[in-house]
C-alpha cells in the first residue's frame, strides 16, 4: 500500500507540474502571438483545451515514470530512454491532435508554437543534463585516479 501511495503523490506531483507549465506556456505563446501578429488574445482557455491538458499531463506524467525511472527500463542508457520518451509522446500529441482538434481550430497555430516549444526544452534540458553528466563523470573518475594512487602508495 505504502508503494501504490508514493506512486500516487509522483503522478500527482509530476502531472500538475506539467499541467501547471502547459498552462502557463499557452498564456505565454498567445501572448507572445498576439504581439507578433497585431491581433488581440483572448485569455479564457476552452474547457477542451484544459481536458487535452489534463490528458496531456497524465500521459507524460506516466511516460516518465516508466521511462525515466527504473520501473521498467533498467540499465539503459540516457539517450536511448530519451528516443523512445519522444517517439512514444509523438503518438500520443498525435492522438491527442486527432481526437481533440476537430472541435477547436481558431488556436491551432498557437498549439503549434507550443509543441515546438515543447520540443526545444526537451531538447535543451536533454544536452544541459548529458553534459552535466559528463563533466560529474569525468570530475568523479579524476577523483577515484587520484584515490587508487594514494592507496597504492602506501
């Protein structure tokens, strides 16, 4: 019980992050729209965009889960998690795009902007977080060098 509860709390947690970023990214690209194409945005955001959200969510909320964590995939490497991650959330986004575009198209191109932007983070915290890794990496090799030489000296 004490597991199915913290698996809860994580898909609690981590989903009404993303929902709280998919959210604030909407307000920002429409804002952002409106500015480069002179045209007024309306800040009210459609209940099906909200239910496409909370979806959304969800669904990368368990990906990651499943992905990101040893849950399922054990001993694989970062990039290789990271491809299935994207390939999987692309049929998803697809899915999502097909059952839920038909009933609202005046923001289409706004949504557009936001996958793309979605897209470029994933990318950019990809490349932040293996470059991080290879530094730690390097810097804690260096370290464990210098601790075998100390011990064979003795």
């Amino acid at each position: 019980m004490k597991k199915f509860i913290s698996f809860l709390f994580y898909i609690k947690s981590f989903a009404s992050m993303i929902f709280t970023g998919l959210i604030l990214a909407y307000i920002a690209a429409g804002w952002l729209y409106s500015i480069v194409m002179h045209e007024q945005f309306n800040y009210t955001i459609p209940a099906i965009f909200v239910l496409q959200g909370i979806i959304l969510a969800l669904s990368i909320t368990i990906l990651w889960y499943l992905i990101f964590t040893d849950a399922v995939l054990k001993k694989l490497r970062y990039w290789i998690r990271l491809i299935c991650f994207v390939l999987i959330l692309s049929l998803v986004l697809t899915g999502l795009f097909l059952m839920f575009f038909t009933y609202h198209t005046d923001w289409a191109r706004l949504w557009i902007i936001i996958a793309m932007l979605f897209v470029c983070v994933t990318a950019g915290i990809s490349v932040i977080a293996e470059i991080y890794f290879r530094l730690t990496g390097k810097k804690y090799t260096q370290v464990l060098e210098n601790y075998k030489k100390n011990i064979s000296g003795f």
